[in-house]
C-alpha cells in the first residue's frame, strides 16, 4: 500500500565533514568515496517518488524547495535514495534540527504475490502450533528476506 512520508534530516551529507576522504591521487578512490558520502537513503522501501526536497538555507528564514534538476533519485536501491548530478554539491545549510525535508511515496501498489504466501505459510504455522506463536517458520524468513527495509545507514555486506 503506497503512502506519502516526511523525513527529517538536520542537514545534507557533507562527505568532508568526517575528514576520511582518500588522497586525491587515488581518483577512482576518490571517485567512489565522493558518491557514497553524498547519498541520502531513504528510510521506506521501496521509494515510488521523490515529491519534494525542502531545506532551510544557512541565512534563514524559510524553506527553500530544491529544484528536481539537481539531483538524481535511485528508486532501484533497497532502501531508495538520492544523490546530487555530477558536478552538483547538496547546497549549504547550517546543522539545525529539521534543516532538511524529504517528501516521499514509498510503498506497493498491491502485495506482491511472494507476501501472501510467506503470509498463509506462517499463518498456518501459527494456527498449527498455537502453543508455541513465537516461532517463525524458516522459509517464510526467506521468502520475506527481499521485502525488508535496510535501516537507513546499515549496509549488508
């Protein structure tokens, strides 16, 4: 089921913030360092649309809508996200609490096939072992292993 969602962030992704970056003379390095430090991943899977991208500029004041042209939105991933076109930078706000909000359509347009039957397996286990509701049967686990959301900031390696 679709559905719309905010997220709040208290700024952009600064990769120099952290100071890690790999020298210069490593440009793939470089390269790959500068993508990942830039990307906003967004919490709901899977991402539908970007709506909107507010932030609060660093003179104050209110929020400012980032126009859609300057970054690109990677509904592809698990979880979604989006990062700034190539030669563009996030632009620069002070680090205030909710400087940042994402406006989103994340979700299903209708449960995918594999859902129902991991639902029906473990319903049945359910209703067989109703003792014991505790125990998820193990290939409704795997089954439903796809559909998660990664939390924002975990990468499965």
């Amino acid at each position: 089921i679709m559905s719309t969602w905010n997220y709040w962030l208290d700024s952009f992704p600064y990769g120099w913030q952290n100071n890690a970056a790999p020298s210069r003379s490593t440009i793939n390095r470089f390269q790959t360092w500068w993508a990942e430090s830039q990307v906003i991943r967004i919490p709901k899977a899977p991402l539908q649309a970007i709506t909107e991208v507010q932030y609060m500029p660093s003179f104050g004041g209110e929020y400012v809508t980032l126009d859609p042209s300057y970054y690109v939105v990677d509904k592809n991933s698990n979880p979604g996200c989006i990062y700034p076109v190539s030669n563009y930078y996030w632009p620069f706000n002070w680090t205030i609490k909710n400087a940042v909000k994402i406006s989103f359509t994340a979700g299903y347009t209708e449960v995918p096939e594999v859902v129902i039957v991991a639902m029906r397996m473990m319903i049945t286990d359910w209703y067989e072992h109703r003792t014991d509701s505790t125990t998820v049967n193990s290939v409704a686990k795997v089954l439903l292993q796809g559909y998660k959301s990664q939390p924002v900031g975990y990468t499965d390696r």
